[in-house]
C-alpha cells in the first residue's frame, strides 16, 4: 500500500478510507504526510519517534467516527480535514537537519500548513509533539486557530519533571556508555526507569513492576514494537527537546487560545506540568487517557471533538 498502512494496526478502522499522502519540500527537508477527511482541518504533531501510522486510529475516527453523523446533526460540520505527517528524520521524511531543536519541527509544522492550504488550523501535540505544538502557536500565530498541547514534555517546568528527566538522562547516558547506538535499549531503559517512577509516585514505594508511561498494556505489543523501530529518534532528538524550557509569560502574553491537558490514567508528573503551565487556569483533564495519546484512541477523539469542532449557535 502506497501509504504503507499496517494491517496489524489494532486500533485501526475497518473500511476507512484512504488518505491523501504526499511528499512536500520545507525548510530544506522533505516530509511526509496524509491528509484526511473534510472540514475544519486539524493537525496532529506527535514526537519525532511517532510516524502517521502510529496516529492513524485518531485520525480515522476524527473523519469517520460514527459520532461524526451526530456532530452533523447538530453542528452542520461532520468532522475534520485531518493531516498526520512523519517529523522530520522520521519515517518516510528525510533527516536533513536531523537532529533538531523544537523549533525547527515548529517551522516544519508551519510550512506543511502553508504548503497545504490549510491554516489556520487546530493543533493537538502529545508529548514532544505537546512542545512543538505550543512552539507553533507561539513562532506562527496566524496558522493556528486552537492549541490542545496534551502532557508536553516540559519537564524542567516542575520540580518532580526536572528530578525524572535527570534520571532518565542519566539512564540512557549509562546504557549507551556501555552499549553504542543501542537505541532500542537506550528506550528500554528509559521506560524501566519511568516506569519506577510512576510506581514511586502512586504508593510512594519503589515497586516497578507496573506498567509505566512508555509501556502497552498486553495486546497491544504492535505499538512496542513500532516504537522501538523508532528508538533512535526518541534518543536523539524527542529527550533532548525535553531539555527545552518555556517562559510562562510567553504563553500569557499570546493571543492564541493554547489549552494544556492530562490523561488520568498517566503518571502523576505530567498533571503537575500541566497545572504548571496553564496557570491561572486549570488544564483539561482527559477521563481514561494514557500519556501515549494513541493506546487510547476514543477518549482522545472524544477531548478533541469537543474542543475543536464549532458549536452550534445558542450552545454553552
């Protein structure tokens, strides 16, 4: 299949159409995306180690989504005009420039929309892609309409994000010492030591037999796997971009509507960042939704409907 969709994709749409892909020249990179569905259009950014496929599941289901008849019912637009892409350095995208800052995937981002013929758009950036995201909303103003930045990886933001970060880098830096370009490994042991972490902060024990924010529950190996094909982009350049911090008068002085959001199935670090960076307001809580976005499609669907798609008139 042109767009190589994975027939083993367990959360996919049976009979979903195909989307529109194409291969499109920013910035000195080629990248790749899809294009679905009509609409108001919405981009989805995720980190540099999640391709379109791993977001294909949300996005079939933003155009698709037997809801979408409801909402057409009640608001005359049945869904969105969806675009996923590779980042750059990822998948079907070349990696001139690869390794790169937050910034440039922001530039990036800016000129797919251009290029597209879709701005201004609706943003939903999970985890490194929560930090282009917000970026995005910042560096181009005028190409975006709403930011739903879900568990940005700013962890430098708290006190708790800043203590696991350090641990995490010094996790990876001890495994590559020992094991070079052993990305796959370098994941695992970011996940170990994630997944420690969450266990301490939920029973303030030192258990780490539970499943922690970079963990599938069973039966859905295939999203291990196809993040672990993606090891490398996680190490170099997702890890670093959590480096990266964000003056909080910045995002008060915009004049983009940026909203800041958590699963309550995730660790309790990315609540915090969120409270920490929507101040003064609360951040959206997610009912059922894991950190990586994809592992729960439908409360994710459900968050961004409900916040991206016009209402009708007289509606609160």
């Amino acid at each position: 299949m042109a767009h190589d969709e994975s027939p083993d994709n367990p959360f996919a749409v049976p009979g979903a159409p195909a989307p529109t892909v194409g291969w499109y020249d920013v910035n000195g990179c080629r990248l790749y995306a899809e294009v679905r569905g009509t609409g108001p259009s919405l981009l989805i950014i995720g980190a540099a180690s999640d391709d379109t496929e791993m977001f294909r599941p949300i996005a079939e289901r933003l155009v698709a989504d037997s809801r979408a008849a409801e909402s057409a019912e009640s608001t005359g637009v049945a869904g969105f005009t969806v675009v996923t892409w590779d980042p750059r350095g990822t998948g079907r995208s070349s990696r001139h420039g690869w390794p790169c800052d937050s910034h440039t995937h922001a530039d990036d981002a800016a000129a797919l929309l251009t290029v597209l013929g879709l701005a201004p758009a609706a943003i939903f950036g999970a985890s490194a892609g929560g930090i282009v995201a917000v970026r995005l909303a910042v560096r181009h103003p005028d190409l975006v309409r709403r930011v739903l930045a879900y568990e940005p990886g700013f962890f430098r933001s708290t006190d708790a994000g800043t203590a696991l970060l350090a641990t995490v880098t010094l996790a990876v830096r001890e495994h590559l010492r020992h094991n070079p370009d052993d990305w796959a490994g370098a994941l695992a042991a970011v996940a170990r030591t994630a997944a420690r972490d969450q266990a301490t902060n939920q029973d303030g024990s030192d258990n780490d037999g539970g499943r922690g924010p970079l963990d599938a529950p069973p039966g859905l190996e295939w999203y291990i796997k196809r993040g672990a094909a993606l090891a490398e982009n996680f190490i170099r350049d997702d890890l670093p971009c959590t480096q990266e911090t964000i003056d909080p008068a910045v995002l008060r002085a915009s004049d983009r509507d940026i909203r800041f959001a958590f699963g309550t199935g995730s660790s309790p670090v990315f609540r915090e960042i969120a409270e920490t960076l929507a101040d003064p307001v609360q951040p959206d809580a997610i009912t059922g939704a894991a950190h990586l976005a994809y592992l729960t499609p439908g409360p994710i669907v459900d968050y961004i409907r409900a916040r991206c798609l016009p209402r009708p008139p007289g509606s609160r």
